[in-house]
C-alpha cells in the first residue's frame, strides 16, 4: 500500500553515465573477485588434513586427496601458553588502537582546522601523513639506529652522559608503549586526513550564526565540530572493531627484528600464524586461523554496528 | 601513427607466438628446482644454455634450473607444481616431510639399474644411511656428508701474534684468542654473530630440527645412545652456550647478534667465524672473504643419517617411469661428469672462471658476482674441481683426505632412522614457534643459558614436548628392533 503513494521514480535504464561508471569500478571489481571471491573456496582448507598429490595439481589435492577433519585445525589457536598470549596482545593493542585511533586524530584535525597559517597547516598535515607512505621494513631500520645497542643513537646519548648501553630488544616492557608509538605515528596522519575533509566540508555559516550568538572556540568544537563528526568517528570506529582480531603484522614482526626476547609482547595471532606458516608450511592451521578471524571480526563488526545504531540510529554503517 | 603503432604490436604479438614452438627442438626438458639464500644467482640462463649443449649431446635432454628459496619451495610444492628433480636435506625442502608427503619417487630398485655409474660412486654404507623405511628416495650428493664444524681464524693476526692454531680444538678453549683479538681491535668483536647458531650445534644429532629433539654424538657407545632428548637440556650444548654468555658479557660477541640475519653481516671483516666444513673448506671460506683464513676443527666428523641427509636430490613422484629413467640419467650425468659439473658449479669457463689446469680453477670477478649458487647441492660436490686461492695452498686432491678421515667416524646409533612428524604434527608446529622464540637469544650468549633453556624447557613442556619425544622414541626403538 506504501508503494503507491511514493512519487513515480525515472524507468531503470542503463545510461552513458552508468557505462562510465560501471567502467571505472571494472579494474576494482575485477581484482577483488579475482583475488578474494575466487579463492574464497579455499577456506575448506581449514577443515582438510591437506596432503599434496603430486602430478594431480591443487584443487585435486584439496578436493579428494585431503581427508576431512572437522574443528581439529582450529585446537592449536588454543592450546598452551602462546594461545593466551597471542589473543591478550591481538586484543589489547586493537583496543589501544582503537580508542586513540578516534581520539589523536580527531584532536590533531580539529586543531590543524584551527590554523591561522594555511601554509603552516598543510606543512604539518603533510608530514604527519608521510609515514603512512613508509614499509615496515624501511621503519625496522630507523627504529634499529635508536635502539642498537652498540651503534644506537640513544645508546651513545646514554653512553655520553656516563650511562651503561641498554638492550633494547631484550627489554619487552619498553615495547609495549613504543609499538603504541610506532603505529599512531604512522597511521595518525591518515585518519586525520578523514576528518580535516568533513571538517572543511562544515557550512561556516554554522560557525559564523555560532560566533555571533557569543559562542568561544571550545563551544563551537564542541558543538558543532564534533557532531558534524560524529558519523564519520563511528564509521571509522566500526570499521577498525571489524578488524580487532588482526594485527598489522609488519609492526609486530618487522619492527621489533623478530626478537625472541620480545615475543611476549609481540606474538599476535598474525605473528603466529606467519611463524607457522614459514617454518612448517602448514596450511591447514593456518588457514583455520584466517578463518577464524574473519568469522570473529564479523560478529565484532555487526555488533558494534549494532551499538552505534543503539546510541544513534543514523550513524550505523549498514 | 596510431594505426602503425598498433600494427607494429600486432605483428610483435603473433611473431611471439609463433617463436615459442620454433624455439624448442624435440629434446627433453627438465626441470630442477635448486636451493637458494636470498640472491639466486643472475646468469643463470647463460649457464643453462651451456649445460645444454652437453646434455643434448648425450642424453637428448635439456634441462631448466630452477632456484628457489626454502619458503618458495615450500610453497610451490604445498601448490602441487610439479618439476622434475629438487634439491632436498633437512633445513631446505624437507626431506623427511616430504617422503612421507609421498612427494618423492622410490629409487632404490632403479638405482643400480638404471645408474650403475652413479651407484657406484657411493659406499653402500652412505646409501643405507639415506633411506627412510628401508627405500631410498633421493641421491646423497658425494660431499662432507659426515658433519664436520670448524673454527676459522686470521691466519695473518694470530701469527703475527704468535698463537698456534691446532688442527682441532675444543670449543670452550676459544677464549684466549678471542681476548687477543679484542685486545688488538677493541672496537671490533673477535666473535660476530647472528642468531643463527652457524654450527654450535653440531655436536647434537637431530631426529626432527624443529621439535631441537635428537641425542648428542657424544652418547654413541654410551647406555644413552638412542635416548631422545631436547636440545635445550644436553649437557654438552648447555656447557657451550655458558662459555657464549660469558663471552657476549666480555664484550667479544656483538650485542645485537640474536636479532640480526646472516646476510647483516660482513663477512670479509676478519673476527673468528664458525661454519660447517671439511679439510679443505680453508680455500673456499679464504675465497669467499677474501684474507687467509686457517681452520681448527671443534667437532666430528660423525656418521648418521641426518649427516648424509644433509644434501641429497630427488625425484617427484608424479614422473611417468621412462622421465623418471631420464631424469636418474641425467643425474648420474651431473655426479659423473667432471667438465658438466664445474659448469654447473663455476659458470662458464672464460668468463665466470679459469681452469688453472692443476686440478684448480680460480673464479673471476664476474663468476663471483653472476654466478655463484650452491655448490654442495647441486650432486657430487667432491667431483668438481677445488676453487683456488690467492691466500692459501690449495690441495686438488684434498677430498681423497676427507674421505679417509671417514675410516674413523663415530657412527650415530639411530643407524639410518628418519622420523614421520605427522602423529604429533600440532605439537611439533608450537615447538617451531617456541625454539624460534629462545634459541637466538641463548645461542648468541645474549641470555643466561640456564635460565633461557629452563624456561624454553618449561614453556615447550606445556605445549607437548614429552609426547613428541614419547612419539620419536617409539618410532626409533621399533627401528632399530627391525634392524
């Protein structure tokens, strides 16, 4: 009965503009259904005892080859000590990560936005996103010529003023708050680049009918800035939850050198999986473990839609 | 001109096409998937061109080969890409996994059929020891096949110095000539190292490399000479890594050794180096860092089936019988024929070397740069000529020494033993994860030993060490009843 009243919509007909745009998302949409649709079907993987048939290639191999063997790939996630490790430190980084992933960003926007020099704002705007641009593996480098033991730069600070060289990549606690470090270093600059676009996007006759009510900086962040931001904070929120039981591996991997003084503070479900993975090629396990992050971060993804949508309803993601 | 540009790429597309099948004649290709560290060599299709010309010649093969590191090996074969012959040992493409993957073909009833040439060149001790469950699978390449370990020192320094260099040393009597060193350069450490453990380790016999289970050589004779034990609670390698945490506290060992690779450091500087050798390896490590180098030996040699295990070639299993025969062939070719193996080994004479024609070829600059791959890998490593140096007498007969040191080798008491890691697959997977985690540390000296191994012991404990060794220990006594 709704339907009848709504105002009559334009015929579906596929237009120029839509064979444009249909040929601009091509190369996208074939990459993701080649390389994430397709293989998709390997997830069976983590439930086979995968045994290589030589001469009969892969899908032979998997398919017939590879015994089924139900939920025993997923055990070794969660036997001994390393299960318990890798889970606290997934999690409670992702969690860090998280809260001053919205928070550093947000401010560091909201402040540059304040800046009387523009010159001077794009200055700091463009090197705070120059890490982004950076490999892990180029970072190991420079953190190695702070930290080196020998050779380090803040070894021979310490050395000159009659202090003893400190082993670094021996001392886990220290990289609990340097890993922090390292990746709002390098992932703030993009997030801030998110919001300083809505922020620019505000009408200024908000702030202008603001500052004519009387209305200080603070009030206006406070009441205007912020919640113009709010959809895109908790879109962004939601997205990184999705990913809470991942871990950028080339921060806990390449930057700490894989030391194995740290690996307490450093074994992330990742990690483990890589060092499974390389040393024994065991697909199977870690298959399991992809999948089970995937199935994790879904029901994590849903459910801080969910809460989103609880405290506003228009700021959900779907 | 758009028009022409685009019938010039027309012409170049269907002229390609038509090339490939031009190209190839109606001989064989073979595929052989060789090991490598991280920089294959770059010549490698001039060097194949070369081997060609050979095989063509008397097998009508040709053959394609392929460099790869552990990791592609590895995967390329979990992938199910099938080539003909891979290089195989047990820290490269694993031999014993592979065997009872089934990716190997059974050899042994071909062998002295099809290459009596080849069988030949091997004691049938050396055959028996590479089998697994009685079958082999793979030729041991003709090598130091019984490990050896040496020290490597500056022979220039430590004469200068006056300190003698025995022919063998015990590994705990290093001390003073690492506190020579330190006096002479005390900004460099006599006793670089990375996390590696570059032979430390080579007292110990391995039964599964990444569960560290095995029993020392030392045991052979002993009531504990088939008694599965942990690397990280034998006696013998406890002793050494103390004497290496007390070196790294004296300052001889580099402070950041557990967390740098082997490719980190510079090899040409002339601290005390370690690696797995044989009388005559002087020359080669001499070559490659380029000041003379003088070797003392700290342990072996010692028969057993992971020694000869240690550098072998197989063959997939997935060949039909008449490939397989040519493939076997042309392996005896490659363990037989001195002028194919050099090329294999040293490129092209001319360019990647010259045949000083005393038994010696030196390499040229060239050789050094483009073309250098392994050499112990790639079948009989004692057939091809000795490289020579510039720092030290080379002896072109210096294997004939090296086999006859064998007469007197203890010999391991696991007797040929391989070990299937499947039933205890899971286990065995977080043992790699916790040795990785502690044995940089430990064998660099950088921790304590005896609390790093306690803890390493503890921690493997809970994530099932006892059932794995449980598991070997049974498999090897049902061995050895069945000998």
């Amino acid at each position: 009965m709704a339907t009848a009243k709504q105002p009559p919509t334009r015929k579906k007909r596929f237009l120029l503009d839509d064979l444009e745009l249909t040929i601009l998302s091509l190369p996208t949409a074939i990459w993701y259904i080649a390389f994430c649709y397709i293989p998709m079907f390997g997830v069976v993987m983590a439930f086979k005892n995968y045994r290589v048939k030589m001469g009969q290639g892969f899908l032979y191999s998997l398919f017939v080859n590879s015994d089924w063997v139900g939920f025993k790939n997923f055990q070794f996630l969660f036997r001994g000590q390393d299960a318990y490790l890798m889970f606290r430190n997934t999690l409670g980084y992702n969690l860090v990560f998280i809260v001053l992933g919205v928070l550093l960003p947000v401010a560091l926007a909201i402040l540059i936005s304040q800046m009387y020099s523009q010159r001077l704002a794009k200055a700091c705007q463009t090197s705070m996103f120059l890490p982004h641009f950076l490999s892990w593996v180029v970072v190991s480098y420079f953190v190695f010529a702070f930290l080196s033991m020998d050779k380090g730069l803040i070894n021979q600070i310490i050395r000159s003023f009659g202090g003893k060289s400190v082993n670094f990549y021996q001392e886990s606690g220290l990289w609990v708050f340097l890993l922090i470090f390292l990746n709002v270093w390098k992932s703030m600059g993009y997030g801030m680049v998110v919001y300083l676009a809505r922020i620019s996007g505000i009408d200024t006759e908000l702030y202008e009918a603001a500052l004519i009510d009387g209305a200080s900086k603070w009030q206006q962040v406070k009441y205007i800035t912020l919640p113009m931001l709010r959809p895109i904070m908790s879109i962004m929120f939601i997205l990184s939850v999705g990913n809470i039981f991942r871990s950028d591996f080339g921060l806990f991997y390449q930057a700490t050198r894989n030391a194995g003084a740290l690996s307490d503070v450093t074994m992330t479900i990742d990690v483990y999986v890589f060092k499974l993975l390389i040393e024994r090629s065991n697909v199977n396990y870690s298959s399991a473990a992809g999948l089970l992050q995937s199935a994790l971060g879904l029901v994590t993804i849903l459910g801080a839609n969910l809460l989103v949508k609880k405290i506003d309803p228009d700021a959900g993601l779907f | 001109m758009k028009k022409l540009v685009s019938l010039l790429l027309a012409v170049l597309m269907v002229s390609v096409l038509l090339a490939v099948p031009a190209g190839a004649e109606n001989y064989v290709r073979l595929t052989w998937v060789q090991g490598t560290g991280a920089d294959a060599p770059t010549d490698v299709a001039m060097v194949n061109e070369a081997l060609n010309v050979i095989s063509r010649e008397r097998l009508g093969v040709e053959v394609d080969i392929i460099y790869m590191t552990g990791d592609q090996v590895n995967t390329s074969v979990l992938a199910g890409e099938v080539y003909d012959m891979y290089f195989t040992c047990d820290w490269h493409n694993d031999f014993n996994t592979r065997v009872f993957e089934g990716v190997f073909a059974d050899i042994t009833d071909l062998l002295p059929v099809v290459t009596p040439a080849l069988y030949a060149t091997l004691d049938q001790e050396v055959w028996d020891l590479a089998k697994v469950n009685g079958r082999n699978y793979a030729i041991p390449v003709k090598k130091d096949f019984y490990p050896e370990v040496f020290l490597m020192f500056d022979q220039e320094l430590y004469a200068r110095l006056g300190m003698e260099i025995p022919d063998e040393m015990n590994f705990l009597d290093l001390e003073p000539y690492l506190e020579a060193y330190k006096a002479e350069y005390p900004d460099l450490y006599p006793f670089m190292r990375s996390g590696s453990a570059g032979g430390l380790d080579g007292i110990f016999n391995y039964i599964n490399r990444d569960a560290s289970i095995g029993f020392p050589y030392s045991a052979a004779g002993t009531e504990n000479a088939t008694t599965i034990i942990s690397l990280f609670e034998d006696e013998e390698m406890l002793a050494r890594f103390r004497a290496m945490h007390d070196w790294y506290n004296k300052g001889y060992i580099n402070p950041d050794a557990a967390i740098l690779d082997d490719s980190s450091i510079d090899l040409k500087v002339n601290f005390i180096k370690t690696g797995q050798g044989f009388f005559g390896a002087d020359a080669i490590w001499s070559a490659r860092d380029q000041y003379a180098i003088q070797i003392s030996k700290i342990s072996g040699p010692y028969k057993s089936g992971s020694g000869v295990r240690g550098s072998m070639n197989a063959f997939n299993v997935a060949l039909d019988p008449e490939r397989l025969e040519l493939a076997m062939k042309y392996q005896e070719l490659v363990n037989t024929d001195l002028e194919y193996r050099n090329i294999l080994r040293y490129g092209i004479e001319g360019v990647h070397f010259i045949d000083n024609g005393d038994g010696t070829v030196t390499r040229t600059d060239e050789g050094r740069n483009n073309y250098a791959p392994w050499a112990f890998s790639q079948g009989s490593y004692s057939l091809s000529s000795n490289e020579a140096s510039p720092f030290i007498q080379v002896d072109p007969n210096s294997w004939d020494k090296v086999f006859a040191g064998y007469e007197h080798a203890i010999l391991a008491a696991d007797m040929g033993f391989a070990f299937d890691p499947t039933p205890v697959e899971m286990e065995i997977a977080q043992l790699t994860v916790i040795r990785e985690k502690w044995m940089a540390q430990i064998v660099t000296g950088t921790i304590d030993p005896d609390e790093g191994c306690a803890a390493a012991i503890a921690e493997m404990e809970a994530a099932g060490l006892r059932d794995v060794i449980a598991e070997a220990q049974a498999q090897l006594d049902a061995h050895l009843a069945s000998l």
